[in-house]
C-alpha cells in the first residue's frame, strides 16, 4: 500500500528524445513544464508516502489538443497520467517515471447552465464548489460535494465516481453524469450519452469511464444534472458517550424510514482535532459526534427533524441540538470538511483511507479499527459518511518511522479484510489507484479481474494510460 517512488532527475531523463519539442509545438512554451523545479509539484498527489517524478507536464485547453497529444503518445509509446487538481486520495495521479503528466485544469470553462433542463455542461478543470456557484443563480445545484468540493475538480470527481456528505440522499458522481466526452488512448474523440433523462441505445458506454481513474480514457466534457436547492434545511448536532449508540442512531434513523440528506461520524480523536483547529464549541469529551441534516418542503423537514432528534435522544445520545441559523449550519458542515486537515495537524504524517460496509454492522466496524490501531500501537481517528457506511480511518504517522509505516500497511489489511467480510467494500469513493491495488482481490475474484484486463486492453492496448494503477 505505501510506496516509494525512486523520483529524482533520473526519471526525467526518460523521456523520449523529440517529445517536449513536439509537444511545445502543439501548445507554446507556457503550457509544458520540464525543468526539474517545475516538476516537483506535479509529481504526488493527496495520498500519503507516494511521489516520482514525471517527464513534462502539459497543460491542453481544448478536447482537440488533448487528442493530439495522445495520439502522438500513443505512437510513441509514452505513458500518460491525467490530473487534476491533485487532491486524489488513492495515488492515482501519481506520475510514472518520465511520463507526460496531462493537467486538465486550464480546461476550466463552464460551457452551458440550462436551467430549463436542470442541466450543466463543464470541462473537467471546473472546480465541485465553482459549479455549485454558478448553479446556485438559477435556483440549482449539484448534490455531489466530496470534502475537497472547494479545490476537487468535475474531471476528478468523475475518474473517482467520488461522493461526499450528501450522498446518503442525493447519491453520488455517477447518478449525476448524463453524458462525456472522452478522449481515446489513440486520439480518438468518443461521445456518449444524451442529454435525455431516458436513454437505452446500446451499452452505457460512459459508465466504464466513471471511476476509472483515468486508465480508460481522458475525460474532457461532462453533461451532468442538477438539483432544484431544496426550500428548506435543517442541521442537528448529537453527541454521545458511546460510539455503539451513534452507530444504533444510524440504523434506527434509517428503518423509521427517514433518508436524511447528511448523517456524518466524527470519533473523539477527530472532533478533538476539528474543534482545536476550527474553535467552534465542540464537545471534546464526547466519544463520538453526529452531524445530521434533513433538507426538502419546510413542513417536512420540521417533521424529519424531531424523528431524528428523538431517535438521537432514545438510543443514549447525551445532547441533542439543532443549529441556531444558517450560519451555524455551515459552521458546523465546514468543520466536518475540515477533519481530514484538522488531523494533520497532529502528525507528520497523516494517512487516510474508506472502508465501506452495510449500516448495520458499522458499530462493529468503528469498535475494530479501534482495537486494530491499539493492537498494532498507532493513532487513529474515524470519521466519515456513516448513513451510507462510508468509514474514513485514519493513521496518524511519521512515514520516517520505517517499523510504523509497516505497521500500518498491516492494520490498513486487518481493515480491509474485516470490512470486506462484513459485506463491505475497499473503497467508497477514493478509488484503487496506487494504494489499494494489492488488496483489489479481496473484492474482484479472478473473473472480474480477467475482464478489467479485457476492457483496458481493448481501449488501451499499448498500456499507456495511467499505467500501474487500478491493478497491475
């Protein structure tokens, strides 16, 4: 799980001999980089202990220039990494040595908000949070909002099929893609998918596409649906001596049945660590913490609200509030955003992943990687995406410390494996990448893995997307 690139200049001098003069050709001077200075940052992403060092980066603006640049790569046989704004999780943008490293963040135009169709139409470069702006003067917006909303890109969102806080309600990137365009590993510019609500012509050929990280093909346009904004919202704070009740709250709130729009977990390691970075009058004496929303017609969420403060209060939770204005909602919502940051403060090196499993065995879940960290002597904080399962363990660690780095490899396959035999997932919304392929097995039997290898080689077949990532 945890690598090393070998990085260094020495990997820059992989490149093939004529490529960035080629390159320079198709785009000017300013949109490739290839001294070794401008590479360093291009050459990692979010994740944690996982660097090398790209060839050039490039920097298209348009689907025909992104198309040019493949085909010659393709000719050449160069690997192409495709990013974004870098914040994957899962070290799938992580470059290979010498490779062209393909940023689509100068692809940043929103090209169309129909109002009319509740639809909008973007590059991939185009910011979650910029869309949800530009949505929001026409009485809309776009449900998916992963943590990193304000820097995560569409074009990432996608290659991840990332969720985000309201996914319990509103479901995640793949239920709002509509349509793409993609570019092949050969150039080739496919477009699928219809602006129609209702299409069953052929194969969804766009859904291979959606949480493929960028192994597939390079995302270039996105048509995706949006939301009326809901009239009104409604965010509660629980909290509680006992992981085990927030966990039975979860279940309870569900079968009522209620779907609220946000049921988020916080562990006391994690609300300890917001509130000491936000300062907003969290209860750090509490074992665990539920943030809790419901969002609609106001008498709905009126009535939504008092059944979930009263389950809340029937299965053991100490303090039961709802937020006092707007402003305290969002106060409270950008805290939850910030655990990941908060948590970073504390260490190092801090190395976050999400298991997944069904509701009713997260209690179960949250009390293993507890005991999973204390038998392994390392520091962990949970929070995460609890009405849909979605679990965010995190380790806090110096990877300097060789003896802890390995540690926690094994405790992140402890956890795994558990939530794997629990009816879980891997991962939920961060993806395979680099980090996660050795455990791909424990979800894809030899079947399903022999038919990856079938489709990449099919719409790859020199292996030149994002290679190593996803599976070998």
């Amino acid at each position: 799980m945890l690598r090393d690139g070998p990085g260094g200049s020495e990997s820059h001098a992989m490149i093939r001999p004529g490529t960035i003069q080629h390159l320079i050709s198709l785009l000017g001077r300013d949109r490739v980089l290839d001294a070794d200075e401008q590479l360093i940052a291009y050459g990692f992403d979010g994740t944690a202990t996982l660097r090398e060092t790209p060839g050039c980066v490039v920097f298209p603006e348009t689907t025909a220039e992104v198309s040019a640049i493949l085909r010659h790569a393709h000719a050449e046989g160069m690997p192409v990494v495709p990013r974004g704004s870098g914040t994957s999780l899962s070290g799938s943008a992580v470059p290979v040595p010498g490779c062209i490293v393909l940023c689509t963040a100068r692809m940043e135009r929103i090209l169309e908000v129909d109002a009319d169709n509740l639809q909008a139409r973007v590059e991939p470069g185009v910011r979650t949070a910029a869309l949800n702006e530009a949505a929001r003067v026409h009485g809309l917006f776009y449900p998916p909002d992963p943590g990193s909303m304000n820097i995560s890109t569409i074009g990432g969102n996608v290659s991840h099929n990332s969720g985000g806080l309201r996914g319990l309600k509103y479901g995640v990137t793949r239920d709002y893609v509509l349509g793409l365009h993609v570019v092949l590993a050969d150039g080739r510019i496919l477009k699928t998918g219809t602006a129609c609500v209702k299409d069953s012509a052929g194969y969804r050929l766009k859904d291979l596409f959606i949480g493929a990280e960028g192994t597939l093909g390079v995302v270039t346009e996105i048509l995706l649906k949006l939301s009326p904004i809901p009239r009104a919202v409604k965010t509660m704070l629980a909290s509680y001596t006992s992981i085990r009740d927030a966990a039975a709250t979860v279940s309870a709130i569900i079968a009522h049945p209620v779907i609220p729009c946000t049921l988020e977990f916080l562990d006391r390691t994690t609300l300890q660590c917001v509130e000491a970075f936000a300062g907003i009058g969290l209860p750090v004496d509490a074992e665990a913490l539920l943030l809790m929303e419901t969002d609609g017609h106001p008498a709905v969420v009126e009535e939504e609200a008092d059944v979930m403060m009263a389950i809340a209060r029937e299965h053991g939770a100490t303090d039961v509030k709802a937020a006092g204005s707007p402003a305290e909602a969002e106060q409270l919502r950008t805290a939850r955003r910030s655990a990941f940051s908060a948590l970073a403060r504390r260490a190092p090196t801090v190395i976050l992943e999400d298991a997944t499993v069904p509701r009713n065995r997260l209690a179960e879940m949250v009390a293993f990687i507890q005991e999973t960290a204390d038998r392994y002597r390392l520091q962990v904080g949970t929070f995460g995406h609890m009405g849909d399962g979605n679990l965010h363990p995190t380790f806090l660690t110096d990877e300097r410390d060789r003896d802890e780095m390995a540690r926690v490899h094994d405790a992140f396959r402890d956890i795994f494996e558990k939530a794997v035999s629990l009816g879980g997932t891997i991962t939920g919304e961060h993806g395979v990448g680099l980090s996660k392929k050795d455990f791909l097995p424990l979800v894809v039997d030899d079947t399903g893995s022999d038919l990856h290898r079938v489709i990449k080689a099919s719409l790859d077949p020199r292996g030149i997307l994002n290679p190593g990532k996803i599976f070998g």
